[in-house]
C-alpha cells in the first residue's frame, strides 16, 4: 500500500510540474507577442514610444527567463536573449526599419515557444 501512495505522490507532483512549466511557457509567450505586435506597430509609424514598448519587452523577458531555463532548451533562450539585445540596439539608434523586422523575428521565437508547449497530436508523437 505505501508504494501505491508514494506513486501517487510522484504523479502528482510531475503533472504539477508539467502544469506550471506549460501555463509559465504560454503566458510569457503571449505578452511578450502583445508587446513585440505594440513595438512592431509603432516602428511602423516612426513613433517615439517605439524604445519604450522595446524596453518593456525586455523587462519583461529578463524578469521571467530565469524561471523559463529550468524548463526550455538553453538554445531557444539564446536566440531569444540574442533577437531582444537586437531590438533593444536598434530602438537606442532609432533604426525603426530594423527594429520592425527583429520584432517580426522575436515574434517568431515566442510564437514557436508557444507552438512547441501546446498540447496536441502532433507534439504528443
């Protein structure tokens, strides 16, 4: 009997575990596409605001990157540390044409992050 329970237990905890990592991974991924689609439309139009929303999103990725390591590849953190030091250089030198394509590609990065975490067929095989 107590082996049934310590069992129990395990699975209890590895589905909580999977729950937090999967709802952590999404989360993160869709603010920062509400951001990224924010800064893409302002570097659009030239706007000022355009260095704001771009220091917005890297807050917001350095505040949750650290707890998104334990769980994702350490690949998938580095081109997305990379495409965000990107954008963050470019909105300092108001190149908005090259900030509205690395914002096209870091929407890229979390729209696969997000992709990649969704439960359905094809990621179950």
């Amino acid at each position: 009997m107590t082996k049934i329970w310590i069992a129990f237990v395990a699975s209890i905890l590895i589905l909580s575990l999977a729950f937090t990592e999967f709802h952590m991974t999404v989360t993160t991924a869709k603010q920062e596409i509400n951001l990224i689609e924010k800064a893409e439309h302002s570097a659009k139009n030239n706007s000022e605001k355009t260095e704001k929303l771009c220091g917005d999103i890297k807050k917001l990725w350095d505040d949750k990157k650290h707890r998104l390591e334990i769980f994702l590849p350490h690949s998938d953190i580095d081109q997305i540390d990379i495409s965000v030091e990107n954008l963050v250089r470019y909105c300092e030198q108001s190149d908005f044409k090259k900030v509205y394509t690395e914002c096209g590609v870091l929407k890229n990065h979390m729209s696969s992050l997000n992709d990649s975490e969704e439960v359905n067929f094809h990621n179950l095989f």
